[in-house]
C-alpha cells in the first residue's frame, strides 16, 4: 500500500522569508518574498551629514557663548537680582468723635510715604512715630512704623497693620524685569477718638492766649464727660510739634523744645504735678459732712488767722493765716469763698470743733483717686502725692505736727495732684458719686468706683460751687447762657512764694451735669492766681458766639454733641 503525504494548507513563516531570488517572482496574496528592505547608501551619507551640521553650530554657538561672549553674558546675569522687597503697611489713621483727621498718611516728594498731623497742638496727646531705618547701603534694618509717644505708642498695635512682601527682578541698570506679588499688606485700623477737635481747638486757644498774656511758662486744661470718663478736650501748652519730631528736623526747634521752661515734652494734664491749693476743699468738705464732723448748718467764725498756742514756748503762738477774714461761715460759703481757717479748722480741729485729723484726710484724698492714678489711656501718668506722717518721717526723718494738718486739708505742704485726677474728683462730685476711669477712645464701656459718700453731702458740696460762681470768686463765668458751678484755687510756688499756680475746677450745667473741666496755670507772677477762671471765661463765650451745643446752642459743629 503506497502512502501519499497530504498537503497542510497554512503557510509556515519559512516559507514566507525566501532568499532574495525569488523577489521579482514572490506571490504577494500567499505572503511570499521579504517584508524587509535595506536603507540605502545614499541615505546614510545624508543622515550623517546632517548629524555632522548640526554638531558644527552647537560647536559655533557654545563657542560665541563661552569664549567670545562669556564675560559680558557673566556680568549680565550676575547684575539681574532677584529680591523680596517690603511692602509697607498704611498706618491707621486717627480721628476725631466726628471723623475729623488727626493723624494721616501722605505721599513724600520721594514716593515713601509719611505722617502727617493737621492740629500741631495735640502732640503730647497724638504723638509721633519713627519710620523704617536705612543703613548707608540702602538697606532697611529697621522694617517697622513705630509710634514713639502718646497715642501713637500707646496704640501702636492697633494702628500699625502688617507689611507684605514683593519679589522684584531688576537688571544691571536698576530696571525692574518683572515683579510678583507674595504676601499683601495689611492696613492698620482707623482709631476714634473721645476728643471733639472743635471743643479743643477753642479751650487751647485760650490757654494759650492766657499764658502769654499773664506770663505764665505753662498751662493744661482737660474736659471730661461726667457720665463716661471720654475725654472731650486735653490740652497741655506748649505742645511740641508732632510733624517736626517725627521727621527729626528742623534741628533749630528740636533744640528751642529741650530749653523751654515750659517743657513741651511733658504731658502737663497727665504727667504735670502741681501743688492744687483750694481746689482740693470740696473733697475735704464731702469728707467732713459724710463723716459726720459738721454739717450743713455747721458754722466757723473766720478772722483771717488761726493760732494756736505754742505748748514748748508759753506766751508764743504758731500763726495760720487765711487769705482773708470771712467771718461767720458756713460749709457753702466757705467753700465758695475758699475759707481757709474753716477748712484749718475741719481739717485738724480747733477750741471745740473736732478735724478730720490727717489719716482721714488721707482716706477722703484717696476714695476721689486724688493722689493716684486714673488709668487713663497714656503711657507715663503721675501719680502725685498725699503727705502722711510716715511719708514724712521716711523722707524727712521727722515727726507729723498739727500744722501740716493744716497745710494738708487745703492742698499746700507736699500735696501733689495731676490735672486728670481733679476732673475725674469734680465729675464724681457732679455726678453723685461715680469715679471714672478716663478714656481718649470713642466707645470705650466706661468704668468706675463709686465713692462711698453721702448723697446729701455731694448736694450741698454742688450749692457751694454754684455760689462761688453766682456771688463770690468765680464770678467770670456766671453767664446766663449757661450755668456753671466752680472751685477756684491758688498755690504759691518759689523759693520765696514769689510764683502763683492758678486753677479752677467745676461742672456744667449745674442743674444737670454733663461735663467736669480743670484747667491749671503754672508759674505766673505773684498775683496772678486767679487767672485760669478766665481762660473758661473765654472758651465759654467762644462756644455761645457760635451757639454751640455745649452751651445750651443749636449748631452742632462737625457732629451732634456727645452725650
């Protein structure tokens, strides 16, 4: 039997890649003949000589950029810098109750920009800041705006924001090639003052015409909201300028404020210790009634001196003299004709009538915060002083006499007291009783002590401060636009007495208190003393001539009137 082989019908992959001979012959359909072709010689020689070309202009270029170039493409880039700059914060500007700018930002002729304060006269209240520090290369080493004094440091915070950050490219001539912001600056806030720019314009206009007038070397007013503590006038003259401080020039009036002997750098309302004199009787006098030791009917026989026998030396007396003799008075009038031998005598006794004696003295001083600080919003406030015996024998090394007593309980010896601290007393005696903290910040919530003294006693305190200005020395400020209740009071100053201090503290209007004021005249010539009343003589008359609210009127300048 003869086997025949049967034929597969696929096609094996040897069967498809033959030798070159059967190319002119292959079946296409049955997959026959090569599926590669050779590149040819032609295309080598191309391929390489563009290979070659293109390795001749890298090697003409790296040439230009390393050999004949180099230097000049080094410097070049090594000129191109880039850098994070400082974007400076805008400071918050500061503001009136009614929005009037105190303190603002503006451009400089060199594009920095600057502080501007419009009212010079607020210095010491505003104060002044210093501005970013360049070392010789131009390179700021100090990147901060920085209130140095007053509200501008007291503030500062609150008023500085935040700096950002720039990235700035510049070439080899100081042009900038590109910039980019990296971190925003962040704005400070707007501070509102308690102050009415106004009202202050008017009582430091007449402080200071005042002052020069009757020579004095200084003066300081200040106007408190009885039912607040906001402050709505400070005024101390003279008063540097805050745009000369903060721009450190001219050096001419830099020079002219370190030799005024009225110190221009000294916050006189806040920093300024002054012997009060009689201003101080009407807390003496609410002492006294509340403590039982007289009262309203209580009458003292004033013949212009006390004495008191002298126990070591008989036949000799130690002699204490008013300023005049009042005769019969009683609590009201001697306050509103400033008695001093009835205050000598509510003070430290005399014959039958029983004094406070000085550690109550002490507690009366210090329950209407004379004597200590008030708290108020400014960095470096005094806080005077009441003389005890301790102070004494610690200062001294000697013991306490009756008549220092005596000197106490009329505010001479070493009694020393700040403007801020009698306005915020007198507000407390207007009021009824509450002891505020004072404030320069609108919408501060106000806070206070309440004095424990009687109502009654603050009543008859108010009667004899309205007499004062209806029927005795007070008498330049009984208007009848407005009615007003004062204690005016002189300090002798000097080593020979030769200086009078000049005050006057009350409220206003009487009949339903708004508003305390204090004003104090340092150093005038003897004879001088009573010359503060008149400085609220020519502020109240100001206000009535442009009917001004504050004084009963109906044109409410730059705002309605703070209640």
């Amino acid at each position: 039997m003869k086997w025949h082989r049967r034929r597969d019908p696929e096609i094996a992959p040897n069967e498809i890649f033959l030798d070159a001979s059967n190319v002119p012959d292959f079946d296409r359909a049955s997959f026959e003949g090569r599926i590669e072709k050779p590149l040819s010689h032609r295309m080598f020689v191309l391929f390489a000589g563009v290979l070659i070309i293109l390795f001749f202009i890298l090697i003409v270029r790296t040439g230009d950029l390393q050999i004949l170039n180099g230097a000049a493409f080094a410097s070049e880039s090594a000129n191109n810098v880039l850098e994070s700059k400082i974007l400076f914060a805008q400071r918050g500007v500061i503001t009136d109750l009614f929005g009037v700018v105190l303190a603002e930002n503006v451009e400089n002729p060199d594009a920095s920009v600057g502080r501007n304060y419009p009212f010079p006269s607020l210095g010491p209240i505003i104060g002044y800041v210093s501005y970013p520090k360049k070392d010789s290369s131009g390179v700021y080493y100090d990147m901060r705006e920085t209130g140095l004094a007053g509200l501008e440091a007291q503030y500062d915070l609150f008023l500085s924001g935040k700096n950002g950050q720039i990235l700035t490219e510049t070439d080899a001539l100081g042009n900038i090639r590109s910039k980019g912001m990296i971190v925003p600056a962040e704005a400070g806030k707007t501070l509102k003052l308690s102050i009415d720019m106004n009202l202050e314009s008017h009582f430091a206009r007449s402080i200071a015409n005042i002052v020069q007038s009757q020579q004095f070397i200084a003066g300081a007013g200040v106007i408190m909201d009885v039912h607040t503590g906001a402050i709505r006038a400070l005024v101390s003259y003279p008063a540097y300028d805050p745009n000369v401080m903060a721009n450190c020039s001219p050096s001419e009036i830099i020079a002219g404020y370190n030799t005024n002997p009225g110190h221009p750098f000294l916050d006189h309302v806040v920093q300024g210790m002054y012997t009060p004199g009689s201003i101080v009787k009407p807390f003496v006098a609410a002492g006294a009634l509340t403590d039982g030791i007289i009262n309203a009917n209580t009458v003292i026989n004033d013949p212009g001196r006390l004495s008191i026998p002298d126990p070591y030396h008989p036949g000799k007396a130690f002699i204490y003299n008013g300023w005049r003799a009042l005769g019969i008075v009683d609590v009201r009038k001697a306050i509103a004709w400033s008695s001093d031998v009835f205050f000598y005598t509510v003070g430290g006794g005399f014959g039958n009538q029983k004094g406070l004696g000085i550690d109550r003295l002490d507690y009366w001083y210090k329950q209407f915060g004379i004597g200590e600080k008030t708290g108020i919003d400014l960095a470096g406030e005094s806080s005077g002083l009441i003389p005890t015996p301790e102070w004494k024998k610690e200062t001294f090394k000697e013991p306490w006499y009756l008549g220092d007593t005596y000197f106490t309980a009329i505010g001479q010896y070493s009694v020393q007291v700040t403007p801020i601290q009698m306005v915020r007393a007198t507000a407390a005696i207007a009021n009824g009783g509450k002891l505020f903290t004072p404030t320069l910040v609108a919408g501060v919530p106000p806070a206070y002590t309440t004095v424990p003294v009687d109502a009654s006693a603050l009543a008859i305190v108010r009667e004899g401060m309205r007499g004062s200005v209806t029927g005795a020395l007070a008498g330049a400020i009984n208007f009848p636009f407005v009615s007003v209740a004062a204690k005016t009071g002189t300090a002798q100053t000097g080593t020979r007495n030769q200086y009078d201090n000049s005050w006057v503290e009350g409220f206003f209007p009487y009949e339903n208190p708004q508003y305390a004021f204090v004003v104090v005249l340092e150093r005038g010539p003897s004879g001088t003393g009573e010359q503060a009343v008149n400085v609220m003589r020519d502020l109240f008359n100001a206000l009535h001539a442009e009917n001004s609210p504050y004084v009963g009127g109906t044109n409410s300048l730059g705002g309605e009137t703070p209640k």
